[in-house]
C-alpha cells in the first residue's frame, strides 16, 4: 500500500503510478511526493528541496486555515470542459480535415462567433470580411483551433461569484492563456518537442492560485477571514502555495504527470527531480517570464531578463531568438485576447 512519506496516510491515488515515476498529492498533510512502482508495490518519496509544508503553514496559523481548505474547493472547481477534449481526439486523427473540425466547432455558437472574430481580426484577416465558419477554420488552421478552444474552454475554471475578485481572474486567465500562447511558440524553436501538451501546460501552469483565491473568497463570504480576499493583502500566501495547490488540482482533474509537473515546478525548473520531466517545466517556466514581459504577469512584474532564466541555457535557446519570439507574439496577442473574450 503506497503511504505518504510525510505523514504515512494512504495516498489510493498514488497507486496509478508507473516505473517511470509520478507526481502526487498527500490530501491529508497536502505535500506533495514522488511516487514510484516496483512491481506490485508503490513506494512514495519526498521530493528534493521541498520543505514539509505542515512547517510552512502549521494549523491554527492564517497560511495553514487557507490551505486546509484547498481540497475542498478542489470540489467546486469545474472540470475542463469536453468539447476540447472532444477536438483533440479529432486533432490526433490524420484523418480529421479542416471541415470536420468545423461541424464540431459549429455545434458550440459562443465558440463559433470567437473563430469567426479571431479570422476576421487583423493579424489573419485579409481583405474579405469571413462569415463562413469552414473557411474560418481554414484561414486559422487546426492547431489554432484547438488553441482558441482549449482557452474559451478554460474559462469556466477562472469564474468567481465575487465582484471584488473579478478583475483579478479576468487578469490570471489573460496570463494563462499568453503564456500558454507563448509556450507553444517557445516549443516551436526546437525540434525535439511534441506540443501536444505545451499549450494545455501554459493553460493551467497557475490553477492554484484560481484555487486559492475561491477558497480567500469562501472564507471571507463565513466571515472568517481577517481581510478582504483581494491581490495584497495575500500576495505572498498566493505566491507561496499556489504550486502546490496547483498540484493538488492537477491531481484531482487526472491529467498527466508532465502537466502535473510544469504546475509544480513552473518557479523552480531546476528542481524538477525527472530528467523526462524538465523540458516541459523549463518551456513552462520560460513562458510565464515572456508573459509577464509582455505585461500580462497576471499579478506579477518582472524586470528579469532571458539571458539569466535556466530555462535558456537548459533548452539551449539564443536569447535573441526568444526576444523575437516574444516581439511577435506582442504583434497579436492583443487580437487573439480581443476574439477571445467575452
Ligand atoms: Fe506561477
Ligand atoms: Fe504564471
């Protein structure tokens, strides 16, 4: 039975690992661990340079009430919806054409009028105004498609009931759906990557500050929160904790271990324990540098250049690469948030 190595609860969940390792989530004491099979048995490890978070955020104290409640608002959060999921499996299919994609896309009308803005916008619209939606899906192409989707999609998780915290979610989308954006264009500088997973790693790199938030929010709606659940008061609890929440949300939406990680690991790449596991978190944690640079930080600045990130020497990228690279997405990124929103 695989038990957690920090508290020794039962971890089920971390019974689907495989040889090759996993990343879980304890939901009784909240660290995170390495899980690994050998044979029958499940053995789960600590990860490096990670400290016990029951030290961190002990019970009684302000940062241990919020994350006491991560698991719970797990249970609020909305799943990602299956239309795109329904899109990727098509994607997948060398079969799929361009119409086929449409019929789907057509059968959702909010989805329908965002490819069509985003066609007639100027970075792809040419001269003659799109009303078709295949020829739409056409001007575009498939991996757009699927880009626009996976972001509309995504929506859903970045909702809140409170009008104080509205402003900051509409922000944490817009940062996630660039550096989701940026993601797949780093990734297309090298030859090694498959990107089927890059933009989805972008997408959700910082669900666990969405989490956190919900749950600032459910504690100040009881009446138990000693201020307002907005950006300053709990900047640093939110960049503190929102890797680990974001494991915890990961875990719960089952997706894959490389998505597991790039969320874990996004702020530290260099801790990454798997080797397999780094390209993703590297191309992660890259992104959310040239998102916050082409101010779209969510909540955060940065003034930090490229040449210093580990991720450039680690993906072995020329910085002026990555600045042209960031120089053109500025070019669109305005468009394709425009289309996209509401
Ligand atoms: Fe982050
Ligand atoms: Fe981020």
């Amino acid at each position: 039975m695989s038990t957690c190595p920090f508290c020794s609860a039962v971890m089920i969940q971390a019974q689907k690992a495989t040889r090759a390792g996993g990343l879980y989530a304890c939901l009784n004491c909240m660290n995170g661990c390495l899980a690994f099979r050998n044979g029958y048995e499940v053995e789960c490890r600590e990860i490096e340079n990670f400290m016990d978070v029951r030290f961190l955020a002990p019970k009684g104290t302000p940062d241990g009430t919020v994350l006491a409640q991560v698991t719970k608002a797990l249970d609020d959060l909305p799943t990602l919806p299956s239309v795109p999921q329904r899109i990727m499996r098509m994607v997948y299919d060398p079969m799929t054409s361009v119409s086929d994609i449409a019929r789907v896309v057509n059968e959702d009308p909010v989805l329908t009028l965002k490819i069509l803005k985003l066609a007639n916008c100027a970075f792809y619209g040419g001269r003659q105004p799109i009303t078709s939606l295949e020829v739409a899906c056409s001007r575009l192409g498939i991996k757009m498609i699927v880009k626009v989707v996976q972001a509309v999609g995504s929506k859903e998780v970045f909702k809140t009931r409170s009008k104080e915290l509205q402003d900051t979610m509409r922000s944490l989308w817009k940062h996630s759906v660039v550096t989701a954006y940026c993601a797949g264009e780093i990734a297309s500088l090298m030859p090694i990557l498959s990107s089927d997973e890059i933009f989805l790693a972008g997408l959700v790199h910082d669900i666990g500050k969405v989490v956190l938030f919900n749950v600032l929010n459910q504690l100040y709606t009881e009446g138990k929160l000693w201020a307002k659940p907005d950006t300053d008061s709990f900047e640093q609890l939110v960049k503190s904790y929102h890797t680990l929440s974001g494991l915890h949300a990961s875990q719960n939406w089952e997706l894959s271990t490389e998505l597991r990680a790039a969320t874990f690991f996004h702020h530290f790449p260099e801790y990454t324990p798997l080797e397999e596991w780094k390209p993703l978190v590297y191309i992660v944690g890259l992104a959310n540098l040239m998102a916050t640079k082409l101010s779209y930080g969510g909540l955060d600045k940065t003034d930090e250049p490229y040449e210093t990130h580990a991720a450039v020497s680690f993906l072995k990228l020329d910085p002026c690469r990555i600045q042209q690279t960031q120089d053109y997405i500025e070019s669109q990124v305005e468009d394709l948030l425009n289309a996209m929103e509401d």
